[in-house]
C-alpha cells in the first residue's frame, strides 16, 4: 500500500503572501509555490529573471525576497504602466477566460523588454492564468510556469520522493 504523506498547497501565486502565516497555524507542511520555482530557476543556471503576475505579487516583497534571499536570483518586475497593463490582462481577460491576440503580442513584448534593457535570462509566470497566454515557444529565455512547477513538486512530495 502507498503511504502518502499531507501537505498543504496554496495553488495561487498572490495566495502565497499568506502561506507563512498559514504555516503557522496548521501542523502540516506547507509547500511555498516559491520555493519549487526557485529551486528550478536555480538548476537552470539562471541568475537574473524577470516575474510576471498580479501587480500583488510583482510589487509586493514575499515573492521577489524569497527568491532572492532563499535561492540568490535577481528578480526584476515591469514597470509601472506595464504592471498595470499585465494585472488587467490577468483580472479582465484571463480570469474570463478570455484570450486575445493583442494581449499576448503586448506580454511579449514586456518579457522582451525586460530581456534586452534589464538583463532578464528567464521568465517567471507568476500567475497561474499567464500561462494560457503564453508558452515556451513565444520568447527566446526560458519560461517557468509556476503552476506547473508547484504541482510537480506537490507530487513528488506526496509519493515521498522529494
């Protein structure tokens, strides 16, 4: 008989500000979606890598410190009006399920940017809905779709092979 062993997972990106919080309170572990990212940027040999998500979790610090201060990475985030622009993609289309061409034309152009002017080698889709706007195949750094990244890593705890 398989043992599996609990968990708690947060599947969402900006829900994640709260995980140390919930940490301590509950008697189980709780599986950061940072953490498993980190780890995978870090094996990638990335140092420096751009995050994209809800403007939340772009500006806010316990996502980008994490990384940073836990795996050594560099993270560097949109700018003002871009953030805007990527947190109404996610809230006004995205979460309706609804995907326009423009929309990933623009994102695109965003992970470019920050490719060319601020030196990033890699992506972060730090929102769980970026990901039906864009793939590996879009851009030329690699992409780490964290939702992807989270449930391996919740798997592989739960068969007790991590």
């Amino acid at each position: 008989m398989q043992r599996y062993s609990k968990s708690s997972v947060i599947a969402s990106n900006t829900m994640n500000s709260r995980a140390d919080d919930i940490q301590a309170n509950v008697h189980i572990p709780v599986l950061h979606i940072a953490d498993p990212t980190g780890e995978k940027v870090n094996k990638s040999g990335i140092k420096t890598v751009a995050l994209l998500g809800t403007k939340y979790t772009m500006e806010q610090d316990f996502y980008r410190d994490r990384l940073g201060k836990k795996y050594g990475l560099k993270v560097i985030i949109p700018n003002e009006n871009e953030r805007e622009y990527i947190n109404s993609v996610i809230f006004d289309e995205l979460c309706a399920g609804k995907l326009y061409n423009k929309s990933k034309e623009r994102f695109i152009q965003i992970i470019n940017r920050l490719v060319d002017e601020e030196g990033a080698q890699g992506v972060i889709l730090g929102c769980t809905e970026i990901p039906l706007l864009i793939k590996q195949e879009d851009v030329k750094v690699p992409v780490f779709d964290t939702m992807e990244i989270h449930v391996e890593a919740a798997v592989k705890y739960a068969l007790n092979r991590t």
